[in-house]
C-alpha cells in the first residue's frame, strides 16, 4: 500500500494535536470560573487554617484541635502563598489549579513518550484520558473524564496524578539505564510526596510502579537501589509531621460506605475503555511483559477484590485499570503495522472519542454558562454550588457556625467552623456526637432549651437555616439563595 503524502500525514497528526490544545485552553478557561461542587469547599478550608497557622492549623471545619490526611505538602505551599500574599483561597486554589494542570500535561507527554515516539501519541493519549469513559456522567476525584476534571482541577488529587505520570516516566527511565543512586533516592522522596498529597491516587501510582518494575525484570543491583528508595520513601512517610499516614489503614467503615457507589453503572460510565481492554489485549499478544498490560491486571486485581469483600474504598483504585487502558487505545493508533488496519484503529477510536465527548460537552457551561449552550448540551450541564459568600460581611474567620451537612460543606471554605463537619472526617473522635446534635438542632421534636443547650456546648454564635429556624434568642441579619437565613445567635 502507498504511503500517504507527508502533507496528509502531517494533517493526521496535526488533528489530535489541535484537539488537545482545545481541551486545555477549555481547562484554563475553567479554572478562572471554578466551578463549585463536592470538595472544594474542603480544600479551601485547609488552605485558610494554615493561612492563619502553619504550625498547628487544628481541624479544617471543625473548631476541634485534631489533625488532618489533607494537610499535605502541597497544601502546606497553598497556605503559605496565602499566608505571604493578599489573594483569597480561591485565588490560591487557582493557581494551584494552573499547575497542577500543567504537571498533569507534561507528565502525560512524559510517559507517553517511553512508550511511542510517534509525534501523535501524547494528544492521542491526552485526548483518551478524558473522553474514553462512558455515556453516564461520572465526577469523582482521581478521575480524569473531562466534566470530572472540570470540577476537580484545583484539587490535589490532579497535582497527584500529575506527578503520578512524571514518576512513571523517570522509572521507566531508570528501569532501562544505569542510574546514578541520586535519581534512585529522588524517585523514593517522589513516591512518598504522591501518598502524601492524595492517598488514593498514591495507590495507583504504586501499582503503575509495580507494572513497570516487573515488566523491566530488574537485576540485583537496581532492585538494591529500588529498596532504597522505597525506604527513604516511607521515612518520608513517617516523618511527616500533620497527621499518622500509616493510621489510615485503620479508617473506619464510613469510608466503605462512601465509596460503595464506584461498583455501580460501570458499563454506563466506563463502556467505551472497553476499546483499550481490546488494545491491551492487542500489547499482550505482542508483548507478554507490556507494563500497560500488568498495570491493568494489577488494578482490575484490587478493585475486584475491594467489590467482593466489601472493602468498597479499594474501589479508588480503578484509574489503575482505566488510565493503562486509555493509553492502550490512543497507542494502538499510532503503533507499527499495516497501514489498514491503524487507520482502522484510528477511525474507530475516534468514534469512541466523539461519542465521549458528545457525553461531556455539558463542561462547555463551567465556562460559558447554561443559557449560552444549546439545548441538548445543556441538558448535561450540571448546575455548580452558589457558595456562601452572603455570609461573609457578618460571620468572621474562626467563628461557630450552626448548618445542616450541604452548607456544612462550603462555609468553612471562608474561613467559620460548623458544629459537624460537612464531610466524613477519620481524625475526628466526635464526630458522630456532632453530627447528632445538628440533627437534634433541627428536628421539630427539640425544645429551645434543648437547642439552646447544643449551642452553648459548642460555642455557635450563627445560625444558617430557614425561616422555620427562627426563635426568640436568633436575630434574623441575613437572607441568602434559596430562602436560607442567617440568624444571629443572642448570647
């Protein structure tokens, strides 16, 4: 078969390259309207208390004096441009957006390249991460589907699979040459800083690592080096001083719980991956000892085993079995072999990516908004949170706030504490206790000596419910969204 003219092929290759400048340029665009939904207001929380203390920040929501798995490293830097700048957290947030962003790039380009040279298979590879998923909407973090990494993008977990993706690179580098034990060591401390900044996402890189140490067969001299550098690693580990890493092993089951919805609607979520599972079957048949190959056996290994004994938080190691698929995909289109059969391939997943896409395109309003959108785009948007900025001008940093779980989750983000924290909390003693004297607050059974008595024993000086919360001893100061007011409490 006669090749194509160079100018054709450089259209080929040129295509996906445009495409995912597109997808970036719509990232950066997203990131200067942050959209508000599901953790955000925690990670801006975390950011104001180690504003205001570095040394000892106490609980993100809660005025409780209890250490925190989301005082990482790399929210410990966020709070201390806080702290030396006049930018508000979210401004923070921004930019640690930016260049979690950008980590996440570069890391892809990264690996992708010790995989193929093809000019292509980085936009390929870019472009599979975040549209080779399903026609259910799917958020969550760790999850690279584009609407999930719309509302994730300044979260630490994209910072961690960004340096995620750099630690595989410079392993598989370090796997196929001799390297210095400097780079060895530097790999351990990398390693280490991924599990501090999100654990789950730690997870999958260990198991990418894993892959990628088997499949390089190594000899008794870089598996020498390779110990060193998973102990300096766990030292690491050890040493950091804001919460008891190694403490999370022995997290309770609300932690299942939460993560029980990861096995429901897979096909409707993930569907189209199934493209990669036949590319990695693909790799296999080539290659008995393909690192994607072992990476996804070693992820689908403990997402089922996290399914079949009720472990459900092993289920956050599914981006171990998507990501190595999704690369599989974009690879197979640029892999050597006959001319037909990859423009075949090519053909094929780039159905797969318009439909994803198509499934996505409501991340278009996080940038332009609903009423910009066209009918069946909107329809897939998802409407982000207001926030509670409202209640800014009256309730100051530090102060105790009384509000039902949804609430809960975004006012700490300014700077107030809730009686209960709006997200589940391991480091947390009293939580459950706190968690029923909200409840308890706002049931119609409880008399006012009875609510007054829970914000006594909590210091709370607001209160933010709906007219049905008033009472003689709350002074209305505010209305917010949705009839929602704030009461001051009279002392």
């Amino acid at each position: 078969m006669r090749a194509a003219p160079p100018s054709t092929a450089g259209a080929v290759r040129a295509l996906p390259q445009a495409a995912a400048v597109l997808v970036l340029v719509l990232m950066l665009l997203v990131i200067v309207r942050l959209p508000w939904a599901g953790d955000l207001g925690m990670h801006a929380a975390t950011v104001q208390r180690l504003r205001h203390s570095l040394s000892n920040p106490g609980n993100p929501l809660v005025d409780a004096d209890t250490p925190s798995p989301y005082y990482s490293p790399w929210m410990l830097l966020l709070g201390c441009l806080a702290r030396i700048t006049s930018l508000s957290v979210f401004d923070v947030l921004r930019i640690g957006a930016v260049i979690g962003l950008g980590l996440l790039v570069t890391g892809v380009w990264r690996y992708v390249r010790t995989l193929s040279a093809h000019r292509a298979a980085p936009a390929l590879a870019i472009l599979s991460l975040v549209f080779l998923w399903g026609p259910l909407l799917f958020n969550w973090s760790g999850f690279l589907g584009l609407n999930s990494l719309a509302l994730t993008v300044s979260y630490p977990s994209v910072l961690a699979l960004g340096l995620s993706f750099h630690f595989w690179a410079w392993l598989t580098r370090a796997l196929r040459d001799e390297t210095r034990w400097g780079v060895w060591l530097g790999l351990g401390l990398l390693w280490g800083l991924i599990l501090l900044c999100h654990q789950f996402t730690g997870v999958v890189a260990s198991l990418g690592a894993l892959a990628m140490v088997i499949a390089a067969r190594p000899g008794r001299t870089v598996l020498l080096r390779l110990g060193a550098a998973l102990a300096l690693g766990v030292v690491l580990l050890w040493l950091w001083p804001y919460y008891d890493f190694f403490s999370l092993f022995s997290a309770g089951a609300d932690l299942e719980a939460i993560h029980r919805p990861l096995y429901d609607h897979l096909a409707g979520r993930f569907g189209l991956v199934l493209l990669g599972v036949v590319a990695l079957g693909l790799r296999w048949r080539r290659d008995r000892w393909d690192p994607l190959v072992l990476f996804f056996v070693l992820g689908v290994l403990v997402f089922a085993a996290g399914g079949l004994t009720g472990h459900y938080s092993w289920g956050r190691a599914l981006p171990a079995v998507l990501i190595p698929a999704q690369l599989a995909a974009a690879l197979e289109a640029v892999s050597a072999g006959k001319r037909a059969v990859q423009v075949g391939w090519a053909c094929v997943l780039g159905a797969a990516l318009a439909v994803g896409a198509w499934a996505q395109a409501g991340a278009l309003g996080y940038v332009v908004g609903r009423d910009a959108l066209p009918g069946a785009v909107a329809a897939k948007y998802r409407t982000p949170w207001v926030g509670y900025q409202w209640i800014t001008p009256w309730v100051k940093y530090g102060d105790v706030v009384m509000a039902r779980t949804f609430p809960s989750r975004q006012i700490p983000a300014y700077g107030p504490y809730t009686v209960a924290p709006g997200y589940p909390d391991v480091f947390l003693p009293d939580a459950g206790r706190r968690d029923a004297a909200v409840t308890r607050y706002f049931a119609a059974g409880t008399s006012a000596e009875g609510r007054r008595a829970i914000l006594r024993e909590y210091g709370v000086r607001w209160v933010v419910g709906g007219r049905s919360s008033a009472e003689p001893w709350l002074r209305q100061v505010a209305t917010g969204p949705g009839e929602q007011v704030l009461y001051e409490v009279d002392r």
